[in-house]
C-alpha cells in the first residue's frame, strides 16, 4: 500500500466515457479507464514493495548475483538458493518465469525471469523471448492465484537490450495481457530505479494506456495500425 500511494498513475486523467472501450477492433490502442487503472509508475528500491510478487531479472543458472538480483539474493536470505537447488536444479530458460518464496521479502512471492541478450541479427528472437519475460511472468501470476505485480526493466545494460525498443515489448505485452485477463489483475507496478528510465516510460506510457483523446490520438499516429 505504501509503494502504491507514492507511485504515479498512468489514470491520472478522467477523459470522457465514450473513449472507455473494451478493447481494439483493430490493432491500434484504445482508451480503457478498467486498464488503465491498474498501471503504475514507481522510482525506488524494488526489494521495498510488498505486493503479491515481484518480478526479479536473472540468468538461465538462477545465479546471477548483479544489480537487481544480487540485492534480491541478499535481502531474501539463504533460503532462496536452497530452494533454487532443490525446485529448479536445471535452471530457467531465456524467455521463461520461475516462481519461488520470497523468504525474508516483503512481497508474497518471487517471480524469475530470464531476458535475452540483443544482437541485431537475431533481433526478432531476442524480441519474442522479451515479450515471453513479461508473458510468463504475469501467466506465474496468475497461476497461483496472485493479482499484484511489480516489474523492473526487465532488460539491463549487461544485454544491450535497447532500452526504447525494450519498454515498447514491455508495455504491448502487459496491455494485451490485461485486454485478456485484466480481471484477475489487480495491478501492474512498473519500477525504475534510474531518471533515465522514468523519463522513458513516461513518454511511453500514453502509447499503450493512453488517458485522453490527445494521448489515444498521438497512440494511433506514432504506433502502427496492426500492432
């Protein structure tokens, strides 16, 4: 509750009912007040939320001990490798999500995920393995009967994911999940932990959860129409 009263909200606006559609006849985005409702943008620690789970960037090994998943391994306690060895002794694949305990964190439960390493010349595949990051990771949610989830910039800087093609995999993929099972979602939090990455999904946000006829306007020239 703490985390969610102090994120900012992609429904900051009311625009008129009219634009409250279900979902796209076409590709193309639409105003949905259901949707948008359940996005937020929060900039600080992830280990700090206490929702449902929370998602956690690593490797196919489960030993990555960098950035965001060495803080989770040390806030979390031994116990999340015993578990690692015991649940999943061959690891994650690069595109999947793991569910484990989250042990001394404040969350529920944790969510690993394995995101790719970009290479132009396969960049459909490292695309497709992004998207079943996110994909995976809310299907985990689900599954367990989970309705809060927080997500870092599942890309980091060691893959050269680029970071503006990452946040549009990122935002496409949680707004066609939630077209389909909003339902059972009670939020998504997007975290950022860098100005740079707040700037970014600031800017992209309106894109994929637009609030008004302005933002669903500049959705619809800057998208493309079979997204």
């Amino acid at each position: 509750k703490n985390a969610l009263a102090s994120s900012s909200s992609s429904s900051s606006s009311s625009p008129s009912s009219k634009h409250n559609t279900k979902g796209p006849a076409t590709g193309r985005m639409t105003i949905n007040h259901r949707i948008n409702r359940k996005i937020c943008l929060w900039s600080g620690d992830l280990c700090r939320l206490s929702l449902d789970a929370v998602v956690n960037t690593t490797n196919e090994r489960l030993d990555d001990t960098a950035g965001t998943s060495g803080r989770i391994f040390a806030a979390s306690g031994p116990e999340l490798r015993t578990e690692f060895t015991a649940s999943f002794p061959e690891g994650c694949r690069t595109g999947s999500s793991i569910i484990t305990g989250s042990y001394q964190l404040p969350c529920h439960r944790l969510i690993h995920t394995v995101g790719p390493r970009w290479n132009i010349k396969y960049k459909t595949a490292a695309e497709n393995a992004l998207h079943g990051c996110y994909r995976s990771s809310m299907q985990c949610l689900l599954e367990h009967g989970l309705a809060t989830i927080a997500f870092p910039c599942v890309y980091t800087p060691r893959k050269k994911y680029p970071r503006k093609e990452a946040i549009h995999t990122c935002l496409r993929t949680v707004r066609r999940f939630l077209e389909n099972f909003g339902d059972r979602i009670a939020c998504v939090v997007f975290v950022v932990e860098t100005e740079e990455d707040r700037l970014s999904y600031v800017e992209h946000l309106p894109l994929y959860f637009p609030r008004m006829a302005e933002e669903l306007a500049r959705s619809h020239h800057v998208l493309p129409s079979n997204l």
